[in-house]
C-alpha cells in the first residue's frame, strides 16, 4: 500500500514507505519488516490486558516488584546533587549521537576494526540473524551462550537459532527463568519480574537436570541452582552472543552493564564473541559514558553502580575471545530518526524506569504489550520501528492508547524522552489515518480526556456526546472500537463485555474509575512515587511545563 | 555477502532519515560534577561505607601490611588455592600459606574454576559509588583470572580512590579491556530482592592501603 508522503509520515504510521518521489530526494526509510523478530504481539493491547488482569498472582508480584524498584530508584537518584544536570548531559548526548550517526557509526566500524574485530550491518531482523547464523556455523559449534539483550530479543535470534539447530543458553537468571517455562520475557531489566520465587523454585526445580527436589524458594538458594546449572556451560561453550549498552566511536569500545557475572562470563570465556547492537546505541567520546555509568544503574535497579561493567576493544592478545564481531542493526531504527519526535525514542538507554512508575504497566504487566518492548517505551518504539499498519489488524495500532498520559514516565527517564508527547503523536496519527469514523472520533475524544483529569467531568460528557452522536450517524451503536475497548478494559473496573464503552465512559462507575486511573498517574507523578511507596515529593525532579 | 550492500543501505537510511527531519544540533551541556577531589579520609570513609553496603568486606592497612591483610581475607575464606596474575608483587603472598598458582596462558578455564580464590592489584576506584576499576595490567591479569575464582581479593590504593564516577574513568586508558567491579555479584532477579553471589565471586575482599 502506497499514501501520499508527507514529511515524517513513514514512521509510526505506515508500513512500507512510498517510493522516492525524484531521484536524489530522500527516501523515508523502512519499518522493521513484519514476520521475523517481535515488534508486535499478536493480539491488541486491550484483550490481552483484560486477560492479564484477571490473574491475580500477576498484578500482585507486579505490584510488589514495581513498588520496590521505584523506591529504591528515587532514594538513588536523590543522593546525587547533579542528578538533573547528568539527566541533561544524557538527553544532550544521545540527541547529538543521533545527529551524528553517518560519521560515528564510520567511525566506531573503523576503531573496532582496527583492534582486531569484524563488523557486519543488517538491514532488519532476517539479515541480523543471517548473520549471526553463519559466523556461528564457521565456529564449528552447536551451542552459544547468551548475555540478556533486548536487541537479540527484537530480532527473534533464539528462535532462528533453534531452527538452524544451534542452541541459544539464556544466562541471565531471570531469562533462564522465562527459557526454562517456555515463557515470554515481560520487563525489560527483570524478564520474570511477572513470576514470585514459589513459582521460579517449580521453573528451576523442573527445569534444571539434575536439580535438587528440594529446592526451596530462599532467593540465594535459587541464585546458587542457576549457578551450578549454568556453570558448566561457560566453561565448555566456545560462542558467546551478546548486545552492548554502548558503543564508543571514538575508541571503538563495546560497554555491557550486568548484575550477576553471566555477562563477564559470556564477554570473557569464550572463543568467539559476537555483538548485536542497535545503530542508536553509538556514543560519541569515551567520556561520555561519566554520564550514562551514572544514569544508568542508578534509573534502573536503583543502585549506585551495577556489580559489573565490561568494556572492550576489538581483541586484547591473551584475554577473552580471540574473534570477535560486532553486528549493526537498523530493523526500523531509520524510519524512527526519520520522525521529527519519534527519534527521541532511539535515545532509550533501556533502563526500565518508565514501566516501573507507569500505572497502566503495573496492572497488565509486559506481556499485554505484544513487543520485545513493553510499557511506555514500548508502547512508543514498536509503532516507530516496526509501523502500526503494516497488518490488516495490526495490534501496534493499540499501543499509543495503553496510557493515561499521567507524565511519569517522563519525569523518571533519564535521558528526558518524552513518552507522553510520542503517545499522544501516534493517537492523533492513527485516528488521521482511521478517518473521521466513529473510533477515530471516540478515540480522539478520549486522548484528550486522559490528557488532564481536572478536565474529566467536562469532557466525558462531550466525548459520550460525541460517541453516541458518532453512532447515530452510523445508525447504531456498533460493537467496541478496539483501543478504546483497551483502555477501558485495562482499568480495574467492572466493564461490561460489548459494546457499552460509551455507556460505560458515561456512566458513574466510568467516570469513577478512569478519575481515579488519571488522578493515581497525577498523584504519582507529583509525589514522583507510587502507591504503597510513600515518598515524599521529589525535591529536584520538577515536572515539565505542561504539555 | 551481505557487507557492503547493507552497509551502504543503512548509512543510505540514515542520511535520508536526517534529511527528512534535520537535526537540530545543541552543544552538550556538561554542567554535572567533574574534577572532585576529596580529603583522604572522606575517600576513605565514603569508599569503604559503599564497600560495606554492597557487602564487601574490607580490611584497611598500611602498605606494609599488605601481606597480613591478604593472608587474613584468605584465611577467612578458608582459601587454600590462590591465583595471581604474573605481575603481582610476590611480597604482598608472603603471609600466606597456601597454594599459589601464577596465571599464565596454560591455565584453563576449568583450571581457574579449580581455584578457591584470587589476588589481584587493581587500576582505580570510585568512593562515591564503591566501584574498583581492573584494565588488565600485569598486576590484574586477564579478566577470566578474577571472574571464574569464587573469592576475589582486590588490593586498592587509597591514593587511586578517586571521588566520583568522572574522575575515576578518567584514569583509565581507554582501549584495554576493562572490569568495573561494585561488590560481589548480585541478582536482583527474584522479586527484586538483591541476592549477593551469582556467577562472578560470591566474596569480594577489599585491602585498601591508605599509604598507597
Ligand atoms: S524510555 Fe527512558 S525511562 Fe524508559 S527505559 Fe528508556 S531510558 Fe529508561
């Protein structure tokens, strides 16, 4: 399907991008292909949400979890003096790394390059596992293990791997824990944040060979099961297959962040060391990474470092892997910097902060989200990679809505992408291209009444005038408009099945329940804290003008 | 294969994507803390408390105690197989008992895991954030000598503690392979609930010299 181009149109929008106006202009790049990799789940946002929020055990681990983080994450920021000054530093780097791209991403090729090590650029998900593919193959071996990466995760490696025979090793424990049930990851820092240790002590238990029958659920106890079990592994498997936090132009070094050695295991035992990375993960300077080393651990476990950082440069003669490689992927990176507001969220440095204070992803956990990137990140950066229409029913197209607009994102990311202005952005992209049918029209309807709830009482009652006018146009009230459906099912409200959004939206129970969401992301994000949390308002991170 | 043309490609996107919306470039502000120095006893009360909050352990000495300080966290530990890297000051194992391994080429992996612990010096430190910086040199060895051994023993120099995160990265040479190393390994992966001791050391044992 061919629209009129418009300037940014391609990404977020559309699928494939029209063709080249006149020769020598440019091109709006590429979405992700569809088909390979996980940049859309397949089912909308709002029956998966429905679904995950009739288990119990769910929202209750993730409500434990997520209040855990968040506060230890504001006591970490708050030590910091020059917290919003590095958070500036950080929005500032990333923007100029983007700008930047044709003459870094040259430049790292050629660092990396000249210290011993190969690298190779793939188009999209199929070319980047290709690639992966055959330098396996070369190696002789039928076995790799793996550092948690996203950009891995994305492209869908695993999978392609399995089916070329060759067995992917999750090391890091709580994606041991996701591989070992046959389950999806669902946060992007802690995969089985949706899992409590009675349900990992029966996912160990079962899943490891030889493992304890007796295994408790003590925490140490589950840590120390993964490291006998993964043990053997790092010392006999001589593939690793990694992504990196960073990637240095100047020098041409690689940065990983980790927690539990799985990663220095990975980066230093093996033969060969392979890296996924995306184009938008180049930093300019060595220096720079004085800021993101302070960003980074302490926006995401809430820690003042992480246990272990590893940087390296091509091969080092005598010290970890003799052959490394390092694969660039765009996989819709392009078409995301091709969008004036979309390509501020290539600067995500993948800290999970903005799930961890969102109250829509406390309730539906990641899963609900489809995507490799679930919460507010994801709910921006799979529409701009991967597109929202590129399927008749694409359920990216519900993304945009699986959000009360409350701001907490933004006031948590440290690099200050704004979610909440991509958010509305796509709504108003997705109703222009739904037309000024009666979704298009609820829907915009309802961007707006999530906007503010001190304008709820007002503008509910517009928006059930608009709908039931909207529906009297078509002559009748049709079932539920999908992402409006969503959203409403999301809430922790009695909802009736069909075709009652608008009566529902109407309706006390509606108006009471929607308030209370709106005023929960208002309250949080004042407090910068969430329920169950109680900390006080956050002396230095001030919230943004109003949008 | 796919080399030249998917290079071509996506450099090809990428300059279309920044023509269609062109950046609008702003200097970097770097107006966060930079070039701190503290006095040497704020160092050393910050590093160690950090030290002690990841649940490090921690002994303070003179240079010239180093060998009783390192022979002490063996023991504790009840070390009995130790491995150094090739540049280590002999000195610093006078005091031990045990077995020492020097690392070299001809160590396997699985020779390492054989291992109940390793001595290394290490290249700088963050007080502010409990941080010991390894590059490699000859008296850190290579980075599988300090990851594989379940107890590590880091010899610090008081005088390399730098005050923050900036400083202490500005004493490394960029290029060499470097370990940032924040206490023992730890996994927050089971209801957030951090668990010390995963795949790197279980222990870490600081020896920081405040004369050196
Ligand atoms: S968008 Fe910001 S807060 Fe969310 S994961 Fe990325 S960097 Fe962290």
């Amino acid at each position: 399907m061919t629209r009129p181009s418009r300037p940014g149109a391609a990404a977020g929008s559309g699928d494939d991008p029209p063709e080249r106006p006149l020769p020598g202009t440019p091109a709006p790049p590429p979405h992700a292909p569809p088909g390979t990799g996980r940049l859309r789940g397949d089912t909308p946002f709002p029956r998966a949400a429905r679904a995950a929020l009739g288990d119990h055990t769910l929202r209750d681990n993730l409500r434990r979890a997520t209040g855990t983080i968040r506060a230890r994450r504001l006591a970490a920021t708050r030590e910091l003096p020059d917290w919003e000054r590095l958070r500036d530093a950080g929005a500032a780097l990333k923007s100029e790394a983007l700008d930047r791209l044709p003459e870094l991403l040259p430049q790292l090729e050629a660092a990396f390059t000249g210290r011993g090590g190969t690298v190779h650029w793939a188009r999209d998900a199929a070319e980047a596992n290709a690639i992966v593919t055959r330098l396996v193959r070369e190696t002789g071996s039928e076995e790799v293990v793996k550092v948690k990466s996203m950009a891995t995760q994305e492209i869908g490696l695993n999978e392609h791997l399995a089916r070329q025979g060759i067995t992917a090793y999750e090391t890091d424990l709580a994606e041991l824990i996701v591989q070992l049930s046959g389950d999806r990851p669902s946060h992007i820092l802690v995969p089985a944040i949706h899992r409590n240790r009675e349900e990992i002590r029966g996912i160990l238990r079962d899943g490891i060979p030889d493992a304890d029958p007796r295994l408790g659920s003590d925490p140490a106890e589950l840590a120390a099961a993964a490291r006998a079990h993964l043990r053997e592994r790092f010392l006999t498997v001589p593939v690793a297959v990694s992504g990196a936090n960073f990637g240095i132009a100047e020098t041409g070094t690689l940065c990983v962040v980790e927690s539990e050695g799985n990663g220095r295991m990975c980066l230093t035992l093996p033969r060969t060391l392979i890296t996924v990375m995306g184009i938008e993960k180049v930093v300019p300077l060595h220096r720079d990474l004085e800021v993101f080393l302070q960003l980074l651990p302490r926006s995401a476990t809430g820690e003042r470092m992480n246990p272990y950082t590893s940087l390296w440069t091509g091969v080092t003669p005598g010290d970890g892997p003799q052959e490394v490689h390092l694969v660039l992927l765009d996989n819709g990176r392009t078409a995301a910097l091709a969008d004036p507001l979309g390509r501020g969220a290539l600067g995500c440095i993948r800290c999970s902060a903005c799930l961890n204070v969102c109250p829509v992803y406390e309730r539906v956990g990641g899963h609900a989200y489809g995507s490799t990137y679930p919460g507010p990140i994801g709910a921006v950066l799979s529409p701009y990679l991967a597109g929202m229409h590129a399927t008749g029913d694409d359920p990216n197209r519900t993304l945009p809505y699986a959000s009360t607009l409350c701001g907490a994102c933004l006031d948590a990311c440290p690099v200050r992408i704004d979610l909440p202005a991509m958010l509305v952005d796509l709504r108003r992209r997705h109703t222009e291209e739904a037309g000024r049918t009666p979704e298009a029209l609820a829907m915009r309807t309802a961007g707006a009444v999530m906007r503010r709830p001190r304008l709820y009482t007002a503008a509910q009652r517009t928006a059930a005038r608009l709908a039931r006018a909207a529906a009297r146009r078509e002559g009748r009230i049709t079932r539920l408009p999908p992402p409006l459906a969503g959203w409403t099912e999301a809430r922790d409200a009695p909802v009736p099945a069909r075709d009652a959004f608008r009566s529902w939206f109407a309706s006390p129970e509606g108006a009471a329940a929607m308030r209370a969401a709106a005023r929960e992301g208002e309250r949080r994000r004042a407090a910068h804290e969430g329920p169950g949390g109680g900390a006080p308002a956050d002396g230095h991170d001030r919230r943004e003008e109003e949008r | 294969m796919s080399g030249p043309t998917a290079r071509e490609a996506v450099l090809g996107r990428i300059r279309d994507a920044l023509a269609l919306a062109p950046p609008g470039r702003q200097p970097v502000p770097r107006a966060y803390r930079t070039g701190r120095t503290l006095p040497d006893d704020e160092r050393l009360a910050l590093f160690t408390g950090r030290l002690a909050d990841y649940r490090a352990g921690v002994r303070v000495c003179t240079a010239a105690a180093t060998a009783e300080a390192v022979a002490g966290a063996l023991d504790a530990h009840g070390a009995r197989r130790v491995g150094v890297p090739p540049g280590l000051d002999p000195a610093w194992l006078e005091r031990f008992g045990g077995e020492v391994l020097v690392d070299s080429a001809a160590v396997s992996p699985r020779m390492l895991d054989g291992l109940d612990a390793v001595v290394t010096a290490s290249a700088a430190a963050c007080a502010e954030t409990g941080t010991v910086l390894l590059d490699g040199s000859p008296d850190q060895g290579r980075r599988a000598l300090s990851l594989v051994p379940d107890v590590h023993v880091l010899v610090v120099g008081l005088s390399t503690v730098a005050a923050g995160v900036p400083e202490a990265l500005a004493l490394l040479v960029p290029g060499r392979p470097t370990t940032l190393v924040s206490g023992p390994s730890a996994t927050s992966d089971i209801e957030l609930e951090r668990v010390e001791g995963v795949h790197g050391p279980r222990v870490l044992e600081v020896v920081l010299r405040t004369d050196a």
